[in-house]
C-alpha cells in the first residue's frame, strides 16, 4: 500500500498519478489534499508519513510544487528518508544506495509523464544494502542524537 500526499501545488499532479496507478493496479491511500484549495504541505507530509512508520502503507509518494517543501516535511518524521527528484537516475539511486521509502515530486517541475517514469523506477528499485546500509545507519545515528565524529 502506498501512501499519497500532496498540497494545494502538487494536487493536480497526484491526481494524475492516481490515474496511472489505478490503471496499474497499485493500491494507495491519499491522505490529502482532496481539492485545489490552499493547503500546507506539512500536514500532508506528517499524515503519509505517520502511515508509513506505522506500518500501515509501505513507501510515499508525496508532492507540492518543486517537491522540496514537502521532503523537507517529510524527513523531519523519524524514520522517513525523502528523496525529492526530477530525473530518472536520482529517482533509481535514492531506492538502491539511499533506501529511501518517500519520494517527493514537484508538480512545477515535472510532467505527468516523467512523473509516471519516476513513480515507477522508485517502486521497483530494491536497495542493494551491504555498504550502504551503513551509511543509512547513520543516518538513523543522527536522528537519534549520536555523533558520528
Ligand atoms: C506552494 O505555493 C509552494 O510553495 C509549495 O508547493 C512548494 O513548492 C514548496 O516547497
């Protein structure tokens, strides 16, 4: 289950992803925003989120305008790795090397084509673990208050 987000910027974009994902058969929960009307993209950003630390859906797919207010958001929520891309490559390596479970997306940016492009790469990428996970442990270091020097 994948959990979608989005603010006021981003939603004509998630509602286009919706679409390809239906017709993929990829179930998701949108946990808002539900109209063009002005909307934070914080609180989208925490409620996905929330849902994926929960357990109750498995990665994110956020968006807002640039997809960058709304990582920012969602790398505040402990255990989120959030990766806003634009390009194919990024969207690839942040599953393989960063493990990342949220990708965020700019609706100013991208088109619903690429986004379709990125959406899927970033689902079927596995992270390839071994040095990186290293490195992912200390991610999750500094987020629990440990110096790493
Ligand atoms: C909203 O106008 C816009 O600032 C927001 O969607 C996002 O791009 C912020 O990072």
């Amino acid at each position: 289950m994948l959990a979608l987000g989005s603010d006021h910027a981003g939603f004509p974009l998630k509602e286009e992803i919706k679409k390809y994902l239906d017709s993929n058969h990829i179930e998701y929960k949108d946990f808002g925003c539900y109209t063009p009307e002005r909307f934070d993209y914080a609180i989208a950003a925490q409620k996905a989120c929330d849902a994926v630390i929960s357990g109750e859906c498995d990665k994110a797919i956020l968006f807002c305008g640039t997809g960058i207010g709304i990582s920012m958001a969602a790398n505040k929520v402990k255990g989120i790795r959030a990766a806003a891309c634009s390009d194919y490559f990024s969207a690839k390596y942040t599953r393989a090397h960063n493990d990342a479970n949220c990708l965020c997306l700019g609706a100013r940016v991208v088109g619903a084509g690429l986004a379709e492009e990125l959406v899927d790469v970033f689902l079927n990428t596995e992270f390839e673990g071994g040095r990186h996970k290293t490195r992912i442990d200390q991610i999750a270091d500094i987020e629990n208050g440990r110096k790493l020097y």
